[in-house]
C-alpha cells in the first residue's frame, strides 16, 4: 500500500483547532536533520537542514541556514528561502515568494491563489465505424458447350 500523495492534489485547507492552543503547527527540520521523500505539513515548516524530495504545507515554508532542498514545493501561503539556503526545485507552488540575497534558488514557479487546475475540455472518444458490406451482385456466368467430336474420319 502505497502512501504517496499525488503530485496533482489541491492544498488542503488548515483545519481550524489544528496545533496546540489553536494555533498553527508547525514543524522544524533541524542542521543536523535529514530527509529523503515526501513530507505534508498541517501548517508551518522551516527547514534548516537537507531534503530530497517533495515538500508541502498549508501555511508558510522557510528554507534558512545552511538549509537545502531539492525538490517540487507546494506552499499555500508563503516560502521564504534564506541568505544561505539553497533551492533546486522541480516546481514551486506558492501565494508569495521571498527570496534573499545570497541564496541559491532554481526552479519553475507558479503564484497566486491556489486555484483549482482547469479542467482540459475531454476529446470524445473515438466511436467504431461499422463499413457498408456492398450488397451482392447478381453474376451471370455462361458456360459454352463444347462442339461435338466429329468421330467419322477418312478411312483409308
């Protein structure tokens, strides 16, 4: 059983009561941490560490220190990526984008609300054509007769 989120997933909105106090969660990787995969987050993460993979959250993601990513990131309101921090990502998917000087950033962006993709228009899908069976012609065949062996001969 796999538990891999799809990569086409809308961000799901921050629950309300979601941490402790009914305030935002929020999670940190640390310098020493690592992490090889995916990760969703219920509201904030900061990253100070190393991550391989795919990072999402419902709030804000900062990559700070000597922290690295490299990955597709889907932040529904805010990545921030420090003075020292490193960014090589596939995709990125925020409201807004905060870049310092001095860091490392590469990558495709998209920004603004996070919407719904819209929906391509299907193509039908191709019907069968059934193809006309031509209708039987009448064929009129003629045999000839063959002309009867003359069996008298000259005697001699």
């Amino acid at each position: 059983m796999s538990t891999r989120r799809p990569a086409s997933r809308l961000a799901t909105p921050v629950p309300e009561g979601n941490g402790a106090n009914g305030e935002r969660n929020s999670v940190v990787l640390g310098p020493r941490d690592r992490l090889v995969g995916q990760l969703y987050i219920e509201g904030d993460l900061r990253v100070s560490g190393t991550v391989e993979g795919a990072l999402e959250a419902t709030g804000d993601i900062e990559i700070s220190g000597a922290g690295k990513v490299s990955g597709d990131i889907t932040a529904s309101n805010r990545l921030i990526v420090g003075a020292d921090a490193s960014l090589v990502a596939g995709e990125v998917r925020v409201r807004r984008l905060s870049v310092a000087d001095g860091a490392t950033f590469s990558g495709k962006v998209s920004m603004g609300e996070s919407r719904p993709a819209p929906r391509a228009k299907p193509e039908p899908e191709p019907q069968p054509v059934a193809l006309a069976e031509p209708e039987p012609q009448a064929i009129e065949v003629v045999v000839a007769q063959p002309e009867p062996i003359n069996k008298k001969g000259k005697r001699r």
